[in-house]
C-alpha cells in the first residue's frame, strides 16, 4: 500500500492566463514551483519520519519518490510525492545483540533466552526474545526468528515502514501544507519573472 500526497492549489486565480500568449509561461511557473514544492514536501517527509522512527535514511530515500506534473492542461497538472508501503526489514533499525547468559545448572527459562533488542520508535528499545543476527549464503544480512522449536525453518522480521509515521493524525497533512506554502510562494515570485522572458 502506497499514499500518495499532492500539492493542492487555486487554479480560480490564473483562469484567465489559461489560453493566449501568457500560457507558456504560466505553465513554465508552474512547473518550476511544482519542482520546488515536491522538494519541499520530500525534506518535510523526511524529518517527521526521522522524528518519530530510527530508520536508516537509505530506506527513507527509497520509500519517497516524487511525481511530476505532465502535459500542457493547466487545469490537470498535479504534483504528489508517493510514499510506499514496502515492508522494512529490522536490520535497518539500530539494534544489539543480548546473548543469552550462562546459567549454570539451573534450567532456563523464557527470561533467559538471548534475543536482539531493537530501537524502531524513537527512544523505545524493544527486546525481540529468540531473535538473533544471521548473514545468508546470498550476503543478505538480517533479524530472523525460528518459526518452531527445530533450528528450520526460520523467518526474517520486519520492521515498521516510514509510510506508518506519516499515517500518524497530522502528519501527512503537515507535508502537504508545507508544499501548498512552496508552491504558491514560488509561482507568485517567478510568474513576472517568466512573462518578462516571453516579452522579449
């Protein structure tokens, strides 16, 4: 599952520049504040997710693409920045292995299992009892867990997306009114800019 999160605008206020010579640069504006505005939203994605998850930026990066606006329709144009809902593996989250302490004579019991503590949300480690750090004959290194009591088969865990910050109240709204900000603060400052080009 992906979202996607769009800049919203007031087209009412260029009706009248839709059609006649003014087009092309009304469109070259607005493209270039659209440009701008999904840099915008992308930054402002990237530091609400990094508030409230400990995930590396790599799997931040990935998760955010930007789409622009394409064809000459004024009234179709529409920028989104989509944020996929691709799992996470737990490698990517800061975690430490807690081995399991020597006991002695004395049985063990589920307490004293060793497992892999993980840091998802920020400032909560979580102990993952079982869990342990494993490479693959492939080179793919992660956190797997044995699905039963045999030492086959095992699983690897996931973690949480960066999707799942921005799904928390208020947070895709916050990046979506960042880029409003954006892109009508960049249209309004380059649209003279762009009519004098055409004058010339």
């Amino acid at each position: 599952m992906a979202r996607s999160i769009s800049v919203e605008w007031d087209k009412s206020g260029i009706a009248g520049l839709e059609t006649g010579k003014l087009k092309a640069a009304v469109l070259r504006a607005l493209r270039k504040a659209g440009v701008t505005a999904l840099r915008d939203m992308r930054s402002e994605a990237k530091k609400r997710i990094g508030e409230l998850k400990r995930l590396s930026s790599k799997y931040v990066n990935r998760a955010l693409t930007i789409r622009r606006a394409s064809g000459s329709e004024i009234e179709k144009l529409e920028w989104a920045l989509v944020v996929s809902g691709k799992p996470v593996p737990l490698i990517a989250y800061p975690h430490q292995v807690k081995k399991r302490p020597k006991m002695g004579k004395r049985r063990q019991g589920p307490r004293d299992q060793g497992g892999v503590v993980v840091e998802v949300n920020r400032g909560k480690r979580t102990l993952i009892r079982g869990a342990f750090v494993a490479r693959m004959s492939s080179g793919h290194e992660g956190i797997f867990k044995r699905v039963g009591r045999e030492r086959l088969p095992i699983k690897e865990l996931l973690g949480s997306r960066p999707i799942d910050a921005l799904l928390h109240s208020g947070q895709a709204d916050g990046v979506a009114k960042r880029g409003g900000a954006s892109f009508s603060a960049t249209f309004e400052r380059l649209l003279p800019l762009e009519i004098a080009k055409g004058k010339k």
